[in-house]
C-alpha cells in the first residue's frame, strides 16, 4: 500500500479546511457590531459594580480595624 506524500497530503487538509470554512455561518456586520457594544456595555457595568463592592469592603475592612 502506498502512503501519500506530505505535499498531497498538505493539499488535502487545504481542500478539506476551505470546504468547512465554506459551511460556516458568518454574523453579519450589524450582529457583530451590536455584540460588540453589549461586550463593551456589560464589561463597564461589571467594573462599576467590582468598583463599588472593592470600595465598600474596604471601609468596613478599615472599620473593624481602626485605621
């Protein structure tokens, strides 16, 4: 039995790679953008709230020990 080359078998991963990217579903320009600013709203919603717990913590931290 005669195994394939290394440059066929390169060529076949190659063909077989553009087949599935040829399958895939792309998001549209719109679904990308409007994740995009869910992304960025969520994230500073997040820093807020980690801003505010830290900040809380820290006073009653320091009030219990009386710095």
């Amino acid at each position: 039995m005669k195994s394939k080359s290394a440059i066929s078998r390169f060529f076949t991963f190659v063909r077989d790679v553009r087949q599935e990217i040829d399958k895939v579903t792309w998001p549209s320009r719109k679904e990308v953008t409007i994740t995009s600013i869910v992304v960025v709203v969520m994230a500073i919603i997040a820093a807020l709230f980690f801003s505010v717990v830290d900040t809380a913590s820290y006073k009653v931290v320091h009030s219990i020990i009386g710095r």
